[in-house]
C-alpha cells in the first residue's frame, strides 16, 4: 500500500509542477515505478487474418518488482497500402485500441486481428498502463503484409521413420478467390507435441521444396503436423492456408544383431537349441527356425522372451535325414524389428 501512494503522491507532485509552467502534457513518472517496455512482440499470420502476443508485464525500468497491476495495454496500429509504404519514412499509427488486462497470472497476452484489408501492411506496438498517468514506452515493432491467402498445400502426408519424420505435399492450386500464381511459393511446417492443443513453427528457413524431414525425435512418440504455403509478392511474404492436421510416429528400424554360437543338444526330451545372448538395450526375445535340408525356407517352431538361451524343441522330425535349426533375435519395437537368422546348427536323425 506505502508504494502504491508513493506513486499517487509522485503524480501529483508532477501534475502541480507542469500546471504551474502552463503546460498541459502527460506526467511521466520515475523509471522506480515505470513499466518496463514490452519487448517480445511476436505475430502469427494464417489464413484468418494475424494474431499478436507479448509476456505480462512483471518488472519496472529499473528491473524491480512491479508495486502496482497493470491495468490495460494500448495497441498502436498502422494500416498502410503496399504501394504506399516506405520503411524509412515515420509510422503513420492510428488511434490506440485499449486491450483489458485479464489477469497477471497469464504468461503471455494474446490479441487477434480479422478482416484485414488485401494487399496492405500492418504495423504494431503495444504499450502497458497502469492508470492513466503510468505508461511505458513502445514495445518492439512488427510489421506483417496481408493478401488473398493461398489455398493449402494438397496431398500432405508424412513417412515414419526411425527418429525422423518425412513430410511430404504438393504446392496449392491457387489463391483463395480462385486466381492462379506465378510468383514463388516458399512453405511453412508447425509440429504439435501435445496432441495438438499448441502448435510450434519450425525454426530456420521457409521451406523452398516440397519435402521436409523432421529430425531428432522420439520414437514411439506421436507427433502432428500441418503446412503452410507462403507467397512471396513484390518483397512481402503473405500467408496462405493451412494444411489438414496429419499425426505420425516415428519408430525404431534397426533390427538386433543376430544371436551367435547356435548349438543342438540331443535330451530324452526332445531336441534342445541353445545360443549366446545379443547385447541389445530393447530386446525383446528370440524366434527359433527349423527347417529340412530339402527345403530352403525354415519354418517358426518357437519363441522365447529375451532372458531365455534355449529352447526345446520336443515334437522333432522323425525319420531318417538332416535338420537346420536356426535363431533370430527381435526387440520392442511396434512392430518388433527382427534380426537376420543366426549360423544354422545341423541335427541329424540316422
């Protein structure tokens, strides 16, 4: 409560002051008690129209605590036509629009823009109040262009692989109103990794071709995708329509080693098969093939969980002749990569 009259007593002490010289501009108070500028004014521009968003407020000038709440910001917005802007010339900003501070628990602000004008740049800042004599100054600048948006990219699809994604489409038809284009198509990828309830743009470059692989993930993991086509136009970029949401998983694809030192032990009960195990971090178990020295395709007798080294084969082939037994090793994978088979061991019945 002390700062909160400190500053009230601070404003009236600069309202007398300039009363006194006869001029009748805003007080500004001291930077102890000043908002600090907002300096992360960020855009997203899609096929709506553009969205901004900044961080709360939190700290003075002099980066102390903030003694009071911030009660609205002003955003300051200029509309200008292409044809007219000039980047070294003053920002021609209308009047402010007043945004009302929900709360300052909120980590960031967000404020959306429809029904913008075809072929017209629009400049932003935004400022926060608290009150009308406690202001700071102008946030950062951004400036976007808007135009007829492109129809999506069609045919998206995504190849899984391991620790990677393929993202593939085709480049748009035209513009939304139906007209075709000739200037270049550059793309525009946002990946979702909570189930689409947020989507984050990829950092780099846009994408000048129509493939894109998404490197470093997780398998198993279940990530979501959508592109956007962005047209370039007379030094401007506009952005187009989004694709259709399209989920993937990556997967793991490198199979095991196979197992080694495959060996047959004649018991009462059958033919035993034994092997060494395979030194793998997501093995899941082993599969073990017999097949007869006529036929060069073994067949599946049996599977083991991975901290068996042998199986026992009791229903072997009676009868005279040459037996192959062999053994693969799979992990946990979904579907399980299965490794080569191992060196055969040979059973023979005289």
């Amino acid at each position: 409560m002390g700062r909160h009259i400190l500053v009230l007593a601070l404003a009236m002490v600069f309202a007398a002051g300039l009363a006194g010289c006869g001029k009748k501009t805003r007080p500004v108070p001291p930077d102890t008690v000043m908002p600090a500028p907002i300096t992360d004014l960020r855009y997203n521009l899609d096929e709506k129209g553009v969205e901004l968003s900044w961080s709360y407020p939190r700290s003075t000038v002099e980066g102390d605590r903030l003694p009071y709440r911030i009660e609205k910001f002003e955003l300051l917005r200029a509309v200008i036509p292409i044809k007219d802007y000039c980047p070294d010339c003053p920002i021609p900003f209308g009047p402010s629009i007043e945004i009302t501070a929900e709360s300052s628990d909120k980590g960031r602000v967000s404020y959306q823009e429809t029904l913008l004008r075809p072929n017209h740049r629009y400049v932003y800042r935004v400022r926060s109040k608290a009150g009308w004599f406690v202001s700071s100054d102008d946030s950062n600048t951004v400036s976007v262009v808007w135009d007829t948006p492109l129809l999506a990219p069609t045919n998206f699809r995504i190849e899984e692989g391991d620790k990677a994604l393929t993202l593939r489409w085709q480049k748009p038809t035209g513009l939304l109103d139906g007209t075709t284009v000739s200037d270049p198509i550059r793309y525009q990828v946002s990946r979702s990794t909570d189930s689409g309830e947020t989507f984050s743009e990829m950092p780099g470059e846009l994408i000048e071709g129509l493939v894109y692989t998404d490197k470093g993930l997780r398998n198993s993991k279940p990530y979501l995708y959508k592109v956007r086509a962005m047209r370039l136009h007379d030094g401007t970029v506009a952005a187009g329509m989004a694709s259709p949401t399209v989920s993937a998983t990556p997967r793991d694809l490198t199979p095991p080693a196979p197992p080694q030192k495959v060996r047959i032990a004649v018991t009462g009960e059958g033919i035993k098969v034994l092997w060494e195990t395979v030194a793998e971090p997501d093995l899941a178990g082993f599969r073990i093939y017999r097949r007869a020295a006529h036929n060069p395709t073994p067949e599946r007798i049996g599977e083991v969980g991975g901290a068996g080294l042998s199986f026992l084969d009791t229903k072997p082939p009676k009868g005279r002749g040459v037996w192959y037994y062999s053994v693969t090793a799979f992990d946990q994978a979904k579907p399980p990569n299965e490794s080569t088979s191992s060196m055969e061991a040979t059973y023979s019945e005289e």
